[in-house]
C-alpha cells in the first residue's frame, strides 16, 4: 500500500494530472461494499482492477482524482482525512 503521507504529498506538487497517482488514489481510498470487496492497480500501474462478491474481476480507469485545480485540493482533503482515520 502506498504511505498516504508520501501520497499526500506527491498530490499537493502535482500542476497537471497524472493517471498514475490518479490510480493510487482510487486504491488508497477504496473501501469494500456489498458489490465490491478490493481494488487493486494493474500491472503497469495504468488501471485499477475491482474484485466483486461474487469473486469476478473488471478493469477500469481511475476516476480523475487530479484533473483539476479543485480536484486536486478535494483529493487531498479526502487523503488526509483517511489518514487521521489510520
């Protein structure tokens, strides 16, 4: 798992989007549902994989975490608050 505080981090530097930390992001912030049960990033990092209740597996791109100015400040809130929940 990636250390949120170095995610944080890399987040708050960013001045343009990046799919690779937007897939960071998705995983960091996942949390199991009664559909969903893990997310996990693809092989090269470019994709995140959710794994379902009934055990299949679907490919996705990450939701864009660091697309925008204001995305990116809502990012950060959001991974600071997961953190102070740790």
């Amino acid at each position: 798992m990636t250390d949120l505080t170095d995610l944080i981090a890399r987040v708050e530097a960013l001045t343009a989007t990046s799919n690779a930390i937007d897939v960071e992001v998705e995983v960091a912030l996942f949390e199991p549902t009664g559909v969903s049960v893990a997310c996990r990033p693809n092989d090269a990092g470019t994709k995140v994989i959710y794994t379902y209740c009934d055990g299949s597996r679907k490919t996705y791109l990450a939701d864009d975490w660091t697309l925008t100015d204001e995305q990116r400040a809502e990012t950060i809130r959001l991974l600071k608050e997961r953190l102070s929940n740790v």
